[in-house]
C-alpha cells in the first residue's frame, strides 16, 4: 500500500489510529517514570483526609 493508492478516508482514519496509540504510549511512559521515581524512594505519600459518604 502506498499514499498514491490510499483513499483520503483510510489516510484520516490511519493518522487517527496512530494519534490514539501515540497517546496510549506517552501515557505508559509517564506511568513508568512514576514507577521508576518510586523504585528510587522519590516520592512522597501525601495523608489526607475525606469523607467516604460525600
């Protein structure tokens, strides 16, 4: 397949695909930083207090 053959419909609904994945991504990635500040004791457990029937 290639841009000359693809309709203009699938070349939107392909770029729309990789802009959801590309998101999905950067979302793991952060999610690993995180996991990754943790495993380095560079994190801080904030106490708070709430109201469980609000």
């Amino acid at each position: 397949m290639n841009r000359d053959t693809t309709s203009e419909e699938d070349r939107i609904r392909y770029t729309q695909i990789i802009q959801e994945e590309t998101e999905h991504l950067a979302g793991l990635i952060k999610t690993l930083f995180e996991l990754a500040k943790i495993d380095q004791n560079e994190f801080a457990i904030k106490k708070e207090k709430w109201n469980l029937m609000h």
